[in-house]
C-alpha cells in the first residue's frame, strides 16, 4: 500500500468534491476525514477482527476517545471493568464524569456483580478488556455481551492485549472494538495508532466524532502499521510460546507470590481463556512477595531486557505499573483496580528465551535479597 503523503485530495469539479465532502460519493478530500493509506489499514484490521468496517485513529486513546463519545453524553452511564489500563481509566473518571457522565466500576469476572451494576440504572456502555492491563483478567466476552443487550448497553471492547490473533471480540457479541496498534498490530514499537472496529452505523458515528475532534492518523504511521500485519500470526505464537514457558518457570521461583498468564492451571478464569483465546499472548503479570521496593530492585537489574512503557513489541519490556502505566492512580485507586504494589507486567517479546529466563533470574535474585532486609524494603 503506498504512503499517500497528502493532506488534500482534489476533486474534478465543485459538486463531486461536494458529494465527497458529504459521503455522497465515495472518495478523499481532506486526510483529517479520510486517507488512503489509513483507510486501508482500518479495512485490514476490519477484516482481521470479523467486523463490518472500521477507523484508524493517531493512538488508541484517540480511538477509545472517539468510540465512547460516539455514544454517550451528558447524563449517561457506564459500567466499566474495575481492571483497566490507566488513561482508559483516568479518560473514563476524570474527562467524561466532568462532562456529566457517570461511571460505575464493576469486576467483569464477578457476572452477577455486572448484572445488579446493569439492573441497578440503565446503562449505555459496557466496557471491558480482552485481557486486561495489568493484570490479566479474561473478560467472557460472550457472556458480558448477553448481558449488555439484555439490559440496553452497548458491549465495548478493548482487544490490545489479545490482538484479533488471539480473539475476535465482534463474533462474540461485542458492538465496537477498540485497540491500540501501537502494541501488537504494529509490533515494532515504532509508531503510535488505533483503531475502532465493527458494524458500519456504529463506526460511522464513530467516524462523525473523529471528524470534529481530529485524532487522525498519519499516513506513514498507518503504512507502518500495514506492514506489522502479515507477521501478526508469527509474532503471537512465539510471544504466546515464550510466555507460557517463562510463566511456568517463574511459578516455581522464590520471592514470587503469583503468576498471571490465561496459560497456567492457576488462573482464575482458564476455562474462559480456553474457550475464547486461541493462545495465552505474551503479557504475563509477577507479583513479588517484596512488595514495591522489590518490584523496583527487580527491574533495577534487567541487564538484557527494555524498561519501559509500552508492550506488544519484538522486545521484551518489564515495567512496575504503580509507577508508569498507572501512575495516574493514588493508593487507593491502585487497591481498587487490583494492583498489588509489588506488581510487576512483562510483555514478552521475540528474544531467545533462555537470554530472557537467564535476565528475569538477576532480577528474582535483587528482589528476593531486598526482600530478606525488611529495613530496606520499609523505607
Ligand atoms: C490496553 C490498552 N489500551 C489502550 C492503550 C492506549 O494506546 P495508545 O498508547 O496507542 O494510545 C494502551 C496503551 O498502553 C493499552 O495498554
């Protein structure tokens, strides 16, 4: 797909470009509305995820921006899982309740918890992740999305974690996909872009958001984006592999309290995992008996792996939530989304795994020796 490197496109005369203005016609005028290279990367993701049609969008939170504001205003609720990434959640708490938006927080896991949430007023969204950041809750999409039509709400998806290698949320019941491409579909860590998915009314309200607030997509970052799609299938199972393996290896380490990975016998919700992922993806989530001092030491002495942000790259990247991706939440709000403070999330890239096994062992052995000086750790 070439790289339409245009902010306009003319028009033969005034009434086409008219008619393409206004969705008469189809065609391209302006790159903040519509753009070749982006376009066709949304109808790929589309196509990927099983759905009618969809957007690209300059980041995923542009993306999950545009796709709730295309359905509530003033006065409406939402009913959101309580295991959420942080600007989803910080977006969801802070800009849209100013905006005279209620949000109720529910535990997608807990299904009846949901229904009294949905019983309780109505609701116009349900909101909840594939697998969630950081702490890998399985949603049952099938079954939240019953429940969501069963009481008026739309079921929206946030499906980064899982890629629709992993999972098609849109032929489970969801109504609108979410996802940050910056993460797996680009795979590369080089580019920042989302996109919205699913039947073509819904993505076109989404589109009349986009169109007025601007968080298009450039068209070099889409065309890098396209590119990361061919080896999505690749990527997912060598991630998928990798993880299990380190998964079950660190269950059986000192100094490490639990392992989350929807591979292990010991996840909550494995039987969901079962029947909707197609593999267990590479984020897995450490939680360290030394609590946060030994979350910082742990990733103090990776020699080998990224510290950073992000994840869903080629590289493997260890990062301690409670101070970057959930940075926005206090104490309080870390207890209330499940973060223990000793939390740590890996996203396991392409490496060789033994360079992997053979990094996380330095930071096991600086965690556990933080861990046995609880004067240390107190401080
Ligand atoms: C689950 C999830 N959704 C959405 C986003 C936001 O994506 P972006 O950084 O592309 O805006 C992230 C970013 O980390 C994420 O982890």
């Amino acid at each position: 797909m070439p790289i339409y490197q245009s902010a306009t496109f003319s028009s033969a005369d005034a009434a086409e470009l008219a008619a393409v203005l206004t969705d008469q016609e189809p065609g391209y005028a302006y790159s903040r509305v519509d753009n070749p290279t982006t376009a066709a990367l949304a109808t790929a993701v589309a196509e990927l995820e099983g759905a009618e049609t969809g957007y690209a969008f300059a980041s995923g939170m542009a993306a999950i921006h545009a796709a709730l504001l295309s359905l509530v205003g003033a006065g409406d609720r939402i009913v959101a899982t309580r295991a959420v990434y942080g600007s989803t959640r910080s977006l969801l708490a802070r800009v849209l309740t100013r905006l005279g938006v209620a949000v109720e927080w529910v535990d997608v896991a807990d299904l009846d918890g949901v229904e009294r949430a949905l019983v309780q007023a109505p609701a116009r969204v349900l909101y909840a992740e594939t697998i969630s950041n950081p702490t890998i809750v399985v949603a049952d999409h099938r079954a939240l999305a019953d429940l969501a039509h069963r009481h008026g709400a739309v079921y929206v998806v946030d499906n980064t974690f899982a890629s629709p290698y992993l999972c098609r949320p849109v032929e489970l019941g969801a109504d609108l996909v979410v996802e940050s491409a910056t993460k797996y579909l680009s795979g590369h860590s080089d580019v920042l872009a989302g996109v919205v998915a699913g039947s073509r009314e819904r993505v076109a309200a989404v589109r009349d958001v986009q169109i007025d607030t601007g968080g298009s997509l450039a068209p070099l970052a889409a065309f890098l984006v396209l590119r990361g799609l061919p080896t999505l299938a690749l990527r997912m199972e060598r991630h998928s592999d990798s993880a299990a393996a380190l998964a079950a290896w660190l269950e059986r380490q000192a100094g490490v309290e639990r392992v989350i990975h929807p591979s292990l016998a010991s996840h909550p919700q494995r039987a969901v995992a079962d029947r909707q992922l197609a593999r267990g993806g590479g984020m897995l989530a450490v939680q360290l008996t030394g609590g946060r001092a030994a979350g910082a030491a742990f990733i103090d002495a990776l020699a080998f792996t990224e510290r950073t942000a992000s994840l869903g790259s080629v590289h493997t990247m260890v990062v301690h939530p409670p101070s970057t991706t959930h940075r926005q939440l206090d104490d309080a709000a870390l207890r209330d989304a499940g973060i223990a403070p000793g939390l740590l999330r890996i996203s396991v890239g392409l490496e060789d795994p033994e360079d992997l096994q053979a990094d996380l062992e330095r930071g096991l052995a600086a965690a556990t020796a933080v861990d046995r000086v609880p004067v240390v750790r107190d401080r």
